[in-house]
C-alpha cells in the first residue's frame, strides 16, 4: 500500500509496529519513511480516539508482524509539524460486492481545520482507485453535523440509515466511482 500525499498530510498505512506501539503506550514516537524521507512522527494521547478499541484485533489479524500493513487504513501525518492527526480507513475488509466502510477519526485539538475533509477526500479517492472497490459507505450519528459536512464535502451521499450497536440509529452515507 502506497502513502497518500494531499497538500497539509501524508496517510501513511497503519503497521503491525505502530499498532503495537500504541498498545503498548499512551504517546511514542515513530520514525517513518514519508515521500520526502524518514521522520519522526509524533503521536500523542488523542491519537487515535475511538479506534484505539480496534488495535488488538488488528495487530492479531496481522499474526502479530511488526512489517505487517492494515488494508486500506492510515495514519494521517500533518507534513508540517510530524504529528498523527488521525487515523482512518477500512472498517473490515472490502466486501464480495465491493463495497468497503470506513471510519475516521480526528484528533480533538486538530478539529476545525478540514484535516477531516482532506484525509476522507484523499482516502475514498484510493479505495475507489482500486480494482475491488465500487462503493465506499460511512455512518454518521445524528448529532455528529462535523462528520456529516466532512462526508458531503468529500462527495458522499445519504442514502438511508441502519440501527448501530453502540450507537442506535446512524445515517448511512455512499460514495463511488463517478
């Protein structure tokens, strides 16, 4: 899997060591080969929010190699300061009928700046790239309106809603190759 550059970031692909680094500790710092060399990347207590429930399962879906990538998720670098914004990518593998979901998550101190926007922009854009993906889904709860403008800003459409666990009922919004 290839890093995404946009203008402010660089997704880099979410690693077995990264995952495992994670775990082990609140914030740690990473050295990570970007598009223009090798930088220590910063990442801090917020990184990655919700997700961080996910990492066991991913590091053991990994068999536990440090070299080892996640699918289509990544790790958003702002290319200015090093520090991991966000993590975001597929939810599971992509489907039989092509269809792969996502999530994302911003950092709290980076809300605001269309990081979001950017990163979900240039992350759809790739998975709708690839040969096995023709629709890319996300699910937004009602009082989410920041992730919902991200989503409409990056081409995505409501198409209905479904009953979440965890989260009760969340809009059901679509994205694919135009």
């Amino acid at each position: 899997m290839e890093i995404l550059s946009t203008p402010r970031l660089h997704l880099v692909p979410l690693t077995g060591a990264i995952l495992r680094r994670r775990l082990e500790s609140d914030d740690f710092e990473a050295v990570l080969e970007l598009p223009d060399g090798a930088r220590t990347v910063t990442f801090g207590p917020q990184w990655p929010g919700d997700a961080l429930g996910s990492y066991a399962r991913l590091l053991e879906g990994l068999g536990g190699a440090s070299d080892g990538v996640v699918d289509l998720r990544y790790v958003a670098v702002e290319r200015e300061t090093g520090y991991a914004v966000a993590e975001l990518g597929a939810k599971r593998p992509v489907e039989d009928d092509g269809t792969v979901e996502i999530g994302y998550g911003v950092n709290a101190s980076e809300h605001g700046r269309g990081l979001g926007t950017e990163a979900v922009g240039a992350l759809s854009d790739a998975a709708l790239a690839r040969d096995d993906v023709t629709r890319v889904l996300a699910h937004t709860t009602p009082d989410n309106i920041a992730s919902q403008r991200v989503l409409e800003n990056t081409g995505f459409v409501r198409i209905g809603s479904t009953v979440e666990d965890g989260h009760g009922t969340v809009a059901v919004w679509q994205r694919t190759a135009s």
